[in-house]
C-alpha cells in the first residue's frame, strides 16, 4: 500500500509548487495530497459572509482607518481559524496519511493522532521585534492566542529563517527542539548565464509587491540622492505600480515569475530597503543573478546578505545611509561583481530547495521513526 501524506497550503502561492516538488523528489516513497485551505473556505459561502461580519467587529474602525487591510483580516478572527481546524480535520479523515505539513502560520492544520508539522517564514508576535512596531498594530488577543496551538500541535516547526525560528521558541514558549531553521531556496532557479557587464549599467532594480512594507518609499528618496552623483543612474521598479514622478525611473509593474530574471540580468544592484521582513525569496533570487543586494538589518535579511560580503545591511528609513552604499556600488563594478560572486556562492550552498527539502525529510523520517 502507497504511503501518503498530507500538503496543507493557504493559497496556490509559487512557493508551494517549490516545496511539493522538493518533497516529492526527497520522499519517493510517499504520495502527496494536496488540501488547498483556501479552496476549502471560498467554497462555503456562508462561511465566508459569517466571517466577514466577525472581521468588521474585530478590526472595523482599523479597517475605515486604513490601518489594516481586509483580506489580511479574513484569516485572522478566531471565528475562520477555528472553522479551518474543523475543514482541515474533517479532509485528513478521508484518507490514511501518515503525516501531515502545512506551509506558513494563518491555520492550525493538525489533527490529533497525525503526526503535523509546519513550515513557516514568520510569526505574528515576531512584528514586536521590528522598530518602531507598536503593540496595538497586532491582530486580535484572541486570535494571537490561538495561533500560539499551532507551534505547540506541530511535532517541529520548520522556519526560513533563524529570526522565525527565535520568535517561536521566545514569544510562544515553545521547546527548542520543536523549531529547526531549513531556510528556503530561489524560485528562480540558478541554471543560466551571468551577464558580467550589467554591473557598468548603473541600473537599481527593486522587487516587491507590498511597496510601503518592501521600503519603496525610502527608496525613492535614496534615489533622489544617488542622481546627484549618479545622473545616469537608473531604478527599475518590478512588482509595484506606484505613481512617481523622478528622472530615470522605470516603473514595471507586476510580472510573470518566468519573466522577473529578465530584470534581474540587466540590473546592477539590487535595493529592497524593507521595513518588516521576515524571510524575503528576492534576496535569493538576485544573489542567484550575482547581484549585490542592498537591504536592512531586520527580520530573516541577515540569514540571507552578509554585509561588507554580498551586499550592504543598512538601518530601516536611514535614507541618507541607503544612498551611501547604493552610489558607492553603482560607482564600483568591481566590487558589485565580487559580492555578486560571493552571493551567489552563498546561494548554492546553503539556499536551494533541494537542501531544504533534504533537511525537512531527514527530520521528518527521523521523528516519524522510518528509514526512507
């Protein structure tokens, strides 16, 4: 009899097909199903209308104020979540797994007696941990309560980053050797040829949908400064539409994922200065394209750009800082080859999904007591 487990995902993100396929290849013996949470939820409309009055008396005036967004509410009221563990348990009797993961940390996918695990690049409480974060910005008590079940339901957590993995084990009072940092690998991928005299076209490409969280703003002033010593220098703006008016500026909007290594190989330096980010894939990606990458010293950015190495760590909103490191490298080929080269190097060996995939199982198996 074929042995099976079960993917639990929130949504058809490109990051699950990374992880279904790295499980596939690392667990030969095992058949995967996948149970999508979200299909599972806008299938019931009832469901969904209940829940949207519980996000109106959660986070109702937060919502008329602008401070938090809906469909980020959605899946925190402790109405959804527990709806969810109701769905999730309900769809993992239909089959005999032997094991259970889910992907990131909105649900609490486990069912008694099914060994569960977790994979994640964040946590709520880890928000504290950033400047200028303030408490009241949280999601509800009661669902951060809630969320806590989770770490403690997985038999380990696996987490993309070391600052993930430190908020589990610190702000939810998990043991240790529950949490094990796997990191994650590119999306992008690494097999194709570096075209070495991008680093002459003086060209900032920035890579992020959430504009005001990825630092878009901040960038843009850096940018204003870089002119002034850099009059033909350039920032690509992928992921993003904002409305700008400065010379020079491409804005790109989003793209198809086959189409984002486009940018990247014609790009110089790569800037994302974030002001929240837990465990950003970019970073990887341009690593991968041998671009030096410019971000801050928050969240899962230092697991993934060594500074004075692969790229420059700057502080949140030092704009003045931002545009220091960016004229100095679109000034200096040379070096933007060299912590390129030492990025990509980074990338291969410890960020590449068949490494992750090979850590999760190894540490599946083991817990689960089977020799695959």
């Amino acid at each position: 009899m074929t042995k099976k487990f079960a993917y639990i995902r929130p949504s058809s993100h490109p990051i699950n097909n990374s992880i279904i396929r790295t499980l596939s290849e690392q667990l030969p013996s095992f058949e995967i199903d996948v149970i999508n949470v979200g299909e599972l939820v806008k299938k019931r409309k009832t469901l969904v209308l209940t829940n949207m009055f519980f996000v109106f008396i959660e986070y109702g005036l937060e919502i008329l104020l602008g401070k938090k967004q809906i469909k980020e509410c959605f899946w925190r009221t402790p109405f959804v979540f527990r709806t969810i563990k109701k769905l999730v348990s309900t769809a993992l009797l239909r089959e005999q797994y032997e094991f259970s993961i889910q992907n990131q940390s909105l649900f609490d996918g486990s069912r008694e007696g099914l060994p569960h695990y977790v994979y994640t690049d964040h946590t709520h409480l880890a928000n504290l941990r950033y400047p200028g974060f303030e408490r009241r910005n949280l999601y509800s008590q009661k669902w951060t309560e809630m969320e806590r079940s989770i770490y403690h339901n997985a038999v380990i957590n696996f987490t993309r980053s070391n600052y993930a993995a430190e908020s589990i084990v610190q702000d939810y009072s998990c043991p240790p050797e529950k949490v094990v940092c796997v990191s994650a690998g590119s999306n992008v991928g690494t097999d194709f040829t570096v075209n070495r005299e991008k680093y002459k076209n003086k060209n900032i490409l920035f890579v992020g949908v959430d504009w005001k969280r990825k630092g878009g703003p901040d960038m843009v002033e850096a940018f204003k400064l870089v002119l002034k010593v850099h009059p033909d220098a350039r920032l690509t703006i992928v992921g993003s539409s904002p409305k700008l008016n400065i010379p020079n500026c491409d804005v790109v909007g989003q793209v198809p994922l086959e189409n984002v290594n486009y940018y990247y190989e014609n790009a110089s330096v790569f800037c994302l200065p974030s002001r929240l980010e837990p465990a950003a894939l970019v970073f990887l990606e341009a690593s991968a394209h041998e671009l030096p990458v410019v971000t801050t010293n928050i969240g899962g950015s230092a697991d993934r750009v060594i500074d004075g190495e692969t790229g420059y760590l700057v502080e949140p909103g030092n704009v003045e800082q931002l545009s220091k490191v960016l004229i100095e490298l679109l000034g200096n080929p040379d070096k933007c080859r060299t912590f390129g080269e030492n990025g990509r190097r980074l990338v291969l060996e410890r960020f590449t999904w068949q490494k992750v995939g090979k850590e999760i199982a190894r540490n599946i198996l083991a817990t689960l007591g089977i020799s695959e």
